[in-house]
C-alpha cells in the first residue's frame, strides 16, 4: 500500500508542476543593420536589458518584403545563463521622414537554451531608426513568457511509473 501511495504521490506531483508566466520588458539598442553578403539577409545586432532576465545580447537575420514595408526572420537573445530564440517579424512605416522611421516588432519566442529551456511566448517593442546615420536605434517593450515545469519534476515520473507498474505486477501474480 505504501508502494501505491508514493507512486501516486509522484504522479500528482508531476501532474501539478505547471508553468509559470513570466511578465517581461525590454529595453535595447539595435544597431544599423549589416547585410550577408552570400544570402542577402539582413543582420541586425545589438544589447539591452530583458527584465527580470537580465542583460542581453540581441541578433537577427531575416529579409525585407517587397515593398520594404515587413521584415521577417529570426532573433537570439544571448544571456548570461542561455539564450531565448525564435522567430521575427517587423512592420516598417515609412511614411514619415528618414530620419524617422518606425518600426513595430513582435518576437514569438519558440524555446530557449540553458535556464530557458523550453520557454516560449510573446514579446512586442517599438523603435524608431534614422536612416541617414548609422545612429544606434533604441527599443523598447514587453512581452509575457511561459516556462516549463522545472526539469527535475519530470524525473520524479521514472520512480512513480515504476511503483505503478510493480502494483499492477503484484495484482496480476
């Protein structure tokens, strides 16, 4: 009965290790973009602060539509302890001076490395670039981020599964 109990026990744990939500802002700066000689991509880099994560080193790669109105691609935000990737897509208003730019950006983060494995969520920011200097451009934003159940609550699934399957083997001799 003990057996049956810490098994169960073990399962509800797993079972009850939900994700947590984390609410974040961003702030960073994002210099001129370069381009990829061999793909023409866009490559855009830059660092800044993603909080309550911590400081951040920030790289895209992606291309300009058509009318040079959408850029789509990926980002790596680079921090101490790992990185959060996923894909970009930005909506440029042109319509305005070129000195002044805006553009919209919404970062859907598709999982992470390190102590952000697993994440995934939204995070949008808006800026505004000069393109007649190579002025740095300053973002900023917020997002909201899922995590997964901590790693080491989907090991306590191993000893659960294997008192259950010794339960069931007992009943059955």
């Amino acid at each position: 009965m003990k057996l049956i109990s810490s098994a169960l026990f073990s399962l509800m744990l797993v079972a009850l290790s939900s994700a947590a939500t984390i609410d974040v802002t961003m702030s960073k700066t994002q210099f001129a973009p370069t381009q990829d000689p061999v793909t023409g991509a866009g490559l855009g880099s830059g660092s800044g602060t993603l909080a309550p994560l911590g400081a951040m080193t920030w790289s895209d790669r992606g291309f300009l539509d058509s009318t040079g109105t959408a850029f789509n691609g990926t980002f790596t935000m680079t921090f101490a302890n790992g990185t959060l990737f996923g894909n970009l897509g930005e909506t440029i208003d042109r319509s305005g001076a070129p000195t002044a730019i805006l553009i919209d950006q919404r970062m859907n983060v598709t999982g992470g490395t390190g102590a952000f494995l697993w994440y995934n969520g939204l995070i949008t920011a808006s800026g505004t670039i000069n393109a007649t200097t190579n002025v740095p451009a300053l973002f900023s934003g917020a997002g909201t981020l899922n995590t997964t159940p901590e790693p080491a609550s989907f090991l306590l699934a191993a000893p659960a599964l294997a008192g259950l399957w010794l339960m069931r083997r007992k009943k059955a001799a």
